[in-house]
C-alpha cells in the first residue's frame, strides 16, 4: 500500500507509479509563544501564538524493473515534484485531509542493489500551515456525509448530529458546527458567507456567533434582492466592494459549535463555506 498520494493544486494526481511511499511524518503545527516582557517583577505576559512553517518529510522506495529503469526512475523522481511550485500530499490512511506543501531541498536517493533505493524528501508546509479536509461544508450541505465517500472519515471531529450537517440556514438564529479543532479566521483560514433573502431590515442588518462575540454589522438597510457576501477579508454587495458600509469586523468560528444570531431583520438566509482545518 502507498501511504502517500500527490496532487497539484487543482487536487489532480501527480504521476507516483513504481514510485512508493512506505513512510510520512506530518508533525503537529509548529508554532511559537510571544511573551510580553514584565516590568518591576511582574513575570511576562502572554500574549499569543504565532502558526509557523513545519516540515513535513516522505519516504520513498523506488522499485525499477531494471538497472537501466533505476536511472529513469530516479530522474523521474528528481522532477515529480519540481521546486517553488506548491502540491498537496494525502496521507492515504486519513484520505479526507491534505496539507499543502513545497518541496524543501533536493534530496539524494540511496541505493540497496541494482533496482532498489529510498530517497527521503523533506517538505515545507505553505500558510496556513494547517491540514485541511478536502471537502467543504457546502459538500456536506448538498451531499450529507457518506460512508462511501472518501471526503470524510474517521478522525475529522464529524459528530452523529443532523444539525451539524446544515451549512445553510434561513431565520434569525441558528448554529453552525465546525469539525475541525482549529478556529477559523478569514485572514488566515478560507471562510465564505453569503448572506441574502434579508427580510424586514430597515436600519442595519448585524450577524453574531454569540459564541465569541464576533460581529459583522452592516449599517444601513439590506434589501431581500442584496446578497451580501464575505470573502476572505473581501466584502461585496451584489458584487461590487461594500467593506466602507459595514463595521469592518469580521466573523470568526471556533472549533466545535457557533451560535449565531441575526438582528436588524426579521429573517435571512446565511450560507457559510469553509474546510475544516487540523493541528
């Protein structure tokens, strides 16, 4: 069995044949503590992580037919990946997550015999330096969460609650679950919040995950034809830049359940889309 597979960044398989590998280490995310410095005995304060680059590193045997193939597969293997150019890797025991990464170093492979060598290629992971499912929670929206489908498994925090299938949710309350054990920030972390069908906003339309206080208020009236939506950090109004007309604050989701409220309106339909991201 592979233990790895390779893809680019549009998630399209990269060529492994005869190329197999028996080892992947992803560690837990690097990072560092910021301390703020004490005064007059006080200890220091902190004040904070800082997510930092990790390395990932995969073993590979290449298994050639021949001793003139071991030259072929070796050049082979010197290219698969390139250099600056960013893949995913698959750890093909947790087929439901990938993590994105760049090619280190070069790498020498060792050779046992005429057929046989293992190369060990270090990775480093690119921002935001997290694993991430491969399916979003508008995959789960429109297609519930299956046994057979290789987007989900085991190990990704998926609970056995209808609820926390709904990723689009129309009212004035609601919850939205977040599976994964990272919080997620839309400057650092993929978000997407569309919100649309407002009905009953005259002043201003707030949305609220009660759950850490993070607001995002637009302040004036929203019409039932507007869809508002929340990009990463850019903020659009039926596609044309709206970021000046709301309070400039964004919505952030912790792991496991949000609470959300809607204000300003007597009902709207919210539709939120984001991977799940992992330590």
């Amino acid at each position: 069995m592979k233990i790895a597979t390779y893809y680019d960044e549009n998630m399209n398989e990269l060529d492994t044949e005869n190329l197999f590998t028996t080892h992947l280490d992803v560690p837990s995310t690097n990072f560092t503590n910021n301390w703020l410095a004490g005064e007059d005995g006080i200890p220091p304060i902190f004040a904070g992580s800082t997510v930092q680059q990790k390395t990932v590193t995969a073993t590979i045997e290449i298994i050639a037919y021949d001793y003139l193939d071991y030259s072929l597969l070796k050049s082979y293997l010197h290219g698969v990946f390139g250099f600056g150019k960013p893949f995913y890797v698959v750890d093909n025991r947790e087929p439901g997550k990938r993590t994105l990464v760049v090619l280190e170093s070069n790498f020498r492979p060792e050779r046992h015999n005429p057929v046989n060598g293992t190369a060990t290629i270090p990775f480093t992971t690119v921002n935001p330096h997290y694993t991430e499912s491969i399916g979003t929670t508008q995959d789960i929206q429109e297609n519930g969460i299956s046994a057979n489908d290789e987007l989900w498994g085991f190990g990704m925090g998926l609970i056995a609650d209808d609820d926390s299938l709904n990723y689009t949710h129309t009212g004035a309350s609601f919850r939205i679950y977040n599976a994964g054990n990272v919080a997620v920030h839309p400057f650092e972390q993929e978000l997407s919040i569309t919100i649309d069908n407002v009905q009953g906003s005259t002043d201003y339309l707030e949305l609220r995950n009660t759950t850490n206080g993070s607001t995002f208020r637009v302040n004036e009236g929203v019409s039932s034809s507007q869809t508002i939506l929340l990009d990463g950090p850019n903020v659009t109004s039926n596609g044309l830049q709206f970021l000046r007309n709301t309070n400039k604050q964004y919505i952030e989701l912790v792991p496991g359940w949000n609470d959300f409220t809607v204000s300003g309106a007597t009902s709207a339909r919210v539709s939120m889309d984001f991977p799940f991201y992992y330590l």
